[in-house]
C-alpha cells in the first residue's frame, strides 16, 4: 500500500474509532441523566389541585415561582428574592420560622416537565431520588407512584415508570414535600429544644452553639433526581472490597492484592433474563454467567481476583492515592448491554487494633500503623447547597493542612458520593458517624431540652426508619477507600436495639472491613482515664496545654478559636457593625457587638491585648490571626510531640462551617482560608521541626515511612532589628514514623527574649545547604507580651509574581540581608477587576516570614476563569501597614 493510501487508511481507521467513541459516550451520557433544572413549586396552601391534576401539562404553572432542586425551600426563596440572606448580619432573624408558623408553610409542590419517550423492546426507565426531606408524595403524567407516603431525609427511593412514561414523550413530574415531622423549637440550646433528633434526620438545623436555625429545616428535595435508562435487568448496588495482606510501603514492586466484587441485579420483568454480568479491571476482563427470576433482586458475588503488582492508595502524607477504573456491566444473552457502572476503587486495606500503651486504638492501612491527625466536619454547605467543585475544594483545603483523616459529625449526615470522590484523590481518611448526639440524644441532663433524657435517648421515634436508611447509606458509600471508620454517634451510642441490628447484623453483613465504634468517644477508642466527656480542650488555650497537658490519647474533638481576617468579615457583617471586642481583664467577660454575638464569636480574651490593644475591627482581625496561627500550630505540635507516646490521634473541633460563624474554622463560609489553616499546614508537616515552648526542648517529628538521614540542624534567634545569633548547629538524622528530642534552648530562648521577645528560626538543611524544612516562632518578653513586635521597623520585602501556567502562580519573597524580618506577609490572588479575591485560591504556604537575606517562594492553584489578577501582600510590618499590589508576568 502507497504511503498515500496508508496515511488515508490511518485517518479513516481514526475517524472510524473516534465516531464510535463519541457514540459510546452519547449513548452512556444518556443512559442516565439528572433532572436539576426547570422547575417549579408553590405552596400548598396556594393549590387547590391534587396531584393527579398537577402531574399532567393541562394544568398550568406558569404562575409558580422558579425551584431550586437539589436544594431546600429556602435556597428557592432566597433565589426568587422572598427572603434576605440568613448568612448576612441579623437577616436569618428576620425569616420565618417554621416552629411559629406551622409546617405549611414550608410544604411545597414541586413540578418539573422532562421528555422521555416510551421504553422499546423490553428496556426499562426509572425515576430515582437521592435524599427528600423529610417525607413526600409523587406523581407522574397523573399517575401516583407511591403507595404509601415516601418518608425519611436519608433514603435513596427509585421507580420503574416504564409503564407510566406519556406516549408523546412529554412528561410531567409533581412532588409534594413534606417538613421534618417533629421541626423542634430554636430556643438557643444545642438542637434547639432537642425534639428535632425524634426525626431521622439533620440536627443542627434548629441551632446550635456554632450556628443558627434553618427556618425551613432543610425542607425540600435537597439531592439528585435522575432519570435512568437500562435493558430488562439494573445493576441496583455493587460491593468492592480490597485486601492487601502484609505490611506494605508505598514505594517498590507490591505482593499481590485480592479484590472482591458483587453486584445486586434487579429483573423487574415477568421473563427469566439470562446473561453475563462481567467487570474490567486493570486492562483485565472477568465474566460470570447468570440468570435471573423474573421480578427478582439477585445478589451475585464473583470470586476472588489477584491483582498483581498492585498500585497501593494511602492517606495523605504517606504516599499516592492511586485509583483504578472499574467497569462492572450486565450483558444480556445475544450480547446486549443492559446496563453498566463505572467507579474508581483504591486498593487499601484497613485495620485497626488497641495500643495498650497509649489506652488507645490506632489505625493502620496497608500494615502500617497511621497517627491521626483529623478535622471535625458538620455538613458543606447548611442550606445543602451541595457542589462537587465546593466538595473538591473544601477537601483540599484538608489537605493542605497536613491532615489525614476527616470526622463527619452525628449532628448532619452520612455524606454524599462526591465528599468521597474527593476524600479518595485527596488522601482523606474519614471517620463517619450516623445521626445522632448526645446534646439532643439524652448523653447529658439540659433545662433547654423539651424531654428528659429517659425520653430522649430513645429518639428518633421511628426505629426501623433509622435502619433502614442506615443499610441504604452503607451500600451507598461503602466503595470509597477514604471511608475508614463507621460511629455510632455523636458523644452517646444509639438505642441498644439499633446499636445491636448495626453492630451484630448490618455491618457484618454490609460492610465487615471497617472499624465500627459504638460512639465518637468511647472507651473502645480511647480509654477516658482522665474523666470527663473525652473531648476538649475547646476555645483559646496557653501553648503549654497542648505541649504538656495530657489529654485523651485519641481525642475525637479538641480546639480553639477561628475568626477570619477582615476581608473574610466583610462578607456578612454590616459596617456598622465592625467593632473589635472588648475583654474585661478584672472581670474575665468579652463585650462584643450584636453581629458578632449571633455569629457565635467565641472569646480571645487576653490573647489580642497581648500584640496592643485593638483599634479597629481590621486590626483585631489581623491579631487574631496571630493568635490562630499560634493555636493550631502549637496544638499540632503538642499532640505530635507525643505520638505513639500518649496518643495514637487527634482531632480538631472544627475545622470548616456551613454557616458564616465565627468560631472553629481553617476557612470560611465563602472558602477563604485564615492563619488557622497555615498553622495547622505547618504544625501538621509530615515531616517537621519545632519547639516545645515548656522545656525549650528543639524536636523533630518524622510522621512518614522513610528514614532521613545526613541533615544540619540549624537553631538561631533574630532580635527586632533582624541581628542574627546562632544558638546551635548539628548534624542530625532520624528514623521512620518517630519523634526525636535533641536539646533544650529555654536558658538561652528566656534570656534572648525577656526585653521585647525574640524570633527563634529552626531549620533542616541537606546535603547541598537547601532547606528541607524550617519553623520560625515569636517569643513573647518576660512578661508574656509581644512588645518587640508592637514597635518592629518597616520591612523592605521585595516581591515578583509569574504565572507558571493556566490556573498557577509562583510569588516569590526576597528579604535583603541585614534586614529586619519580613514579619507574618498574607498573600492573595486578586481580581484586578473587582479588586476582590479569587476564590478559592490554594496557597502552597501562607502568612510567611521572610528572614533577613532569604528567598521564599509560594505556588498558587486557583480554577477562576478570569484573567486579570494580581498578587496582594499583606505584612506586619509592612510600610504604612499598607496592601502591595505586585503585577503578575507571563
């Protein structure tokens, strides 16, 4: 063949392979699809009709109000401009509540027209809800789909409407959804008046101590509608289960994994359907024939798989998290696709066991034992304004804090798939609770309660109703390697008869891989010799609590305070409203504005006064940040500092909020990240060197499976005019997942810092004099003030921005020798245009001090599609505390 004719037959074979591709694509894009626009509500009071009538195109809703979906009643109303944001000010004051108003008044029909032709040829169509809250009723093209009212927020719920589908292919959709049965009164109290549990459902949404209640209570179809295609038989839930034998590391050629696969096959035809239900897996493809009982659900289970040479998901910190396709698909006899799945699966395996040592259990994966450092989460977003690009980010941020593991509150839900896409790429290990406190659960004696604690540790009212969502979430989630660990509840076991159906059926049946603990912090994980709940320490604490107090050797919720800086506060708080508070020395009380109150400000009490008394609220939000950086870093430190030791884990109490609060946040509401997260993304380093501001004593934590070996360790302070003095300097090595204490710098530290305090500056150098890993502290004086920093001159930073490609920036810091410190510089990505900044944006590092002659550079990841950015630069001690604006360059 001419070389002509081969280049033609090459572009032929290629359009040839392209076009079948693009078939493949539109046939399985189509193949399900969701129903998340063009909708319509109204309330129930203002129809007349039913929803035989409603569900039909004679009747006419032109006149009903836009709907969100997914999404609540209120996210509509706030969308149709009805009610004021409830995130701004004091307008969620100003929304009705459902207590007062009854629930009509938050019940709404809900319609949606879609075009779906007749099924042919045996093929099947299906309606499928992920989460209605609280309770509903449907109907298509005049036809009511459910028998009996469809109740419960945590069920998923499908329908065949083959038989239903308009033979025009016009088709109307009505749902009427119901509040929460018991909406609970929002009297202050965690959970309100508590009655809010008696549902299986969201807590928080009648208040608590770090939000406001939802009016409506979360009422609405608030997850995904599908509408689903397949041949005679559906692939209901499938079950991945991966065991990796052994103690593994992340590195070199790995012994075999085996992977176990089973499917649930629904055949809702009144024919035996025989076929292949068969899944590909690393380029490999296995088969296994069944048949199938006319209106049956089978459960097929394949046998084991060898993977060779596997490619090993681990948590962050500790190596890749690597993830493989698996298709699973039901091919029917004379080879026609009925329907198929596609999901991405880590090979990992859990296990956990009981450190005596500590009185702790501890976690392993892949045979190697893993120190917790995890984030408390409550919910994304608290009007469930739900987001894969929301999820994505906030998990990151995760990330980017050095943590390895996130706990998913009894107070809201189990999460949704796309929490778990991003815990799988992101390293996230998760701790996931079922509903339940022990606030509204009975846990503890409370005046704000309505029912005393015998009545209420039997809530929720509806038993089976628990369960069964419980098995239906389980399936739901149950393939996600970042899913570690299944609770109970929150501070308080369920009732015995669900904590037994959980404990000694669901799960071993379910999901048998996975540590299951009957509550948040039970003697099962952490043995609570030390009294109390077995959490805390909350709110603002000396640095010497986390270093030397000793705590709950795996401590479920431990934390401090977390106020934004003043571009973060701006975004809720009127103006009129931006006064610093003020904290009573003598009589230990903050004073605080109205604002700041209803958006649960937690105190700093002396911390602030300990930089000079706050001017403004720009100026309090600036120290507070300090103080942030601070809290977390030391509280990472201090728990780190006794690894293996005293604990096997930690997490912090919060570390996101759903709502503009001000308390327990590494970020706010709007994905702005504050010190708190820098604190943390520093004090939580795989691999680190600190402080120990008690003893004086210079550690070094090595939280990885390598040793290091061959490095200088370098110690030195710097005084306010940036003179250097170097206090020690040593060759040094360390051996994998340890601690290590070198020496004790307090004399020296004490001395250096009784006038005006001292920055001390700890550093990691290789082989070749580059830094592998530094810490610069602030020292207070004698007397436990920052004076030296009240009074610092002006720095001479130096900065240049590039980009580095589509979506990435590199900043880089230069600090003139014999300089003073470039002290505590926040850099921001902003738009040029709008002068706002860009978010959310990612930032390698933050809130960064620049020591006299050094360099330092900062990478930063942002998806905005706007083009015309700058680079912002706030310091300490910057000229005229003044933002520079630094041009970006190609």
């Amino acid at each position: 063949m001419p070389p002509t004719s081969i280049y033609r037959f090459a572009k032929l074979k290629l359009l040839v392979a392209l076009a079948l591709l693009l078939s493949f694509v539109n046939t399985h894009a189509q193949s399900s699809y969701e129903l998340n626009s063009g909708w319509k509500c109204a309330p129930i009071n203002s129809v007349k009709d039913n929803g035989t009538v409603l569900s039909t195109s004679a009747f006419n809703t032109d006149s009903w109000m836009p709907a969100t979906v997914p999404g609540t009643v209120l996210t509509t109303l706030l969308n149709n401009q009805k009610v004021p944001d409830p995130f701004w000010g004091m307008n969620n004051e100003h929304i009705v509540d459902i207590y007062k108003a009854g629930s009509a008044y938050y019940t709404y029909w809900f319609t949606k027209d879609f075009k779906e032709a007749p099924a042919v040829n045996g093929n099947q169509v299906y309606l499928n809800f992920r989460g209605v809250n609280y309770s509903c009723d449907i109907y298509l093209n005049g036809h009511k789909l459910n028998k009996e009212i469809q109740k419960g927020m945590f069920l998923r719920f499908n329908y065949n409407i083959t038989g239903y589908l308009a033979k025009n292919g016009n088709n109307r959709l009505a749902v009427l959804v119901h509040p929460p049965d018991v909406v609970g009164n929002p009297n202050g109290g965690q959970g309100g008046d508590g009655t809010i549990a008696r549902n299986v459902g969201l807590q928080y949404t009648a208040g608590w101590d770090w939000i406001q209640p939802m009016r409506d209570r979360n009422t609405g179809i608030w997850d995904k509608v599908t509408i689903q295609k397949t041949g005679s038989v559906r692939i209901a839930d499938k079950h991945i289960v991966t065991l990796v034998p052994g103690v593994r590391l992340p590195d070199g050629a790995q012994q075999p994994a085996i992977i176990k696969v089973a499917a649930e096959l629904s055949n809702p035809t009144s024919a035996v359907v025989s076929g292949a239900l068969s899944f590909e897996l690393d380029g490999k493809t296995v088969s296994k024939v069944v048949s199938l009982k006319p209106n049956s659900t089978t459960d097929i289970s394949f046998a084991d798989y060898t993977l060779p040479n596997p490619k090993l998901w681990w948590p962050n910190g500790y190596g890749d998290q690597h993830l493989y396709n698996l298709k699973l698909k039901f091919t029917a006899t004379g080879k026609t696709l009925s329907d198929q799945q596609q999901l991405k699966i880590g090979v990992r395996q859990l296990t956990s066991e009981f450190n005596e040592h500590t009185g702790s259990r501890q976690i392993m994966v892949n045979g190697q034992k893993i120190f917790i450092k995890g984030g408390n989460w409550v919910i994304s977003d608290a009007m469930l304004r739900l987001s894969d690009a929301r999820y994505d980010a906030e998990v990151r941020y995760h990330r980017d804090m050095n943590l390895n593991l996130i706990r998913v509150w009894g107070g809201a839900m189990i999460e949704r798939p796309e929490f778990f896409e991003a815990c799988d790429k992101y390293g996230m290990l998760v701790f996931q609770d079922l509903w339940g406190s022990g606030d509204c659960n009975g846990r503890w004696e409370d005046p704000q309660k309505l029912d005393d604690q015998w009545a209420r540790r039997k809530y929720p009212d509806d038993h089976g109703l628990f369960l069964r969502s419980a098995i239906d979430q389980i399936k739901m989630v149950r393939n996600y390697a970042s899913l570690a660990i299944w609770c109970g509840g929150n501070e308080i076991t369920p009732p015995e008869d669900i904590l037994t159906a959980l404990r000694d059926t669901i799960l071993p049946k379910l999901d048998n891989t996975r540590w299951f603990v009957d509550y948040s912090n039970s003697d099962s994980m952490s043995h609570n010799t030390l009294g109390g709940n077995g959490d805390g320490p909350y709110g603002i604490q000396p640095l010497s609590v986390f270093w030397e107090q000793r705590t709950f050797p795996f401590n479920s919720e431990v934390g401090s305070v977390g106020v934004g800086d003043y571009e973060s506060l701006k975004r809720f708080m009127p103006t009129a409203n931006m006064i610093p508070p003020i904290y009573d020395e003598d009589s230990h009380k903050t004073k605080a504005d109205s604002v700041w109150e209803y958006h649960k400000y937690i105190g700093y009490d002396t911390s602030i006064n300990k930089y000079g008394k706050a001017k403004t609220a720009a100026d309090f939000a600036m120290k507070a940040q300090l103080v942030n950086y601070d809290q977390y870093r030391g509280l990472a430190e201090g728990f780190t500092s006794h690894m293996w030791d005293w604990y096997t884990g930690f997490i912090i109490w919060k570390t996101q909020n759903p709502w503009t609060a001000m308390r327990g946040q590494m970020y706010d509401y709007y994905l702005d990240p504050n010190a708190c997260l820098y604190g943390l993304h520093n004090g939580s380093a795989p691999f680190h060197i600190m402080y120990n501001p008690v003893n004086g004593n210079v550690m070094m934590a090595n939280n990885t499976f390598k040793a290091r070996r061959s490095m200088m360790m370098v110690v030195k302070t710097y005084d306010m005019d940036g003179k250097e003095k170097v206090l020690n300097q040593v060759f040094t090595d360390i051996n994998a997942t340890t601690v290590k204490k070198y020496f004790s710098i307090k004399e020296a530290i004490d001395k250096l810092a009784a006038k005006e305090g001292v920055f001390l500056s700890l550093q990691l150098l290789d082989e070749n004099k580059k830094v592998i890993t530094d810490n610069t502290y602030w020292i207070p004086d004698s007397k436990g003030a920052f004076s030296g920093l009240q009074k610092m001159k002006n720095e001479e930073l130096t900065a240049t921005a590039k980009y580095i490609k589509p979506g990435k920036v590199e900043v880089t810091l230069s600090n003139k020798e014999h300089n003073v410190l470039a002290f505590f510089n926040r850099i921001s990505l902003i738009n040029a245009d709008t002068k706002t900044r860009v978010l959310p944006a990612f930032y390698s590092d933050n809130y960064i001090t620049v020591l006299p002659g050094e360099e330092k550079k900062v990478i930063i990841d942002y998806t905005s599609a706007g083009k015309n950015m700058l680079i912002g630069i706030d310091g300490w001690n910057a000229p005229q505390n003044t933002t520079r604006m630094v041009t970006i360059s190609n």
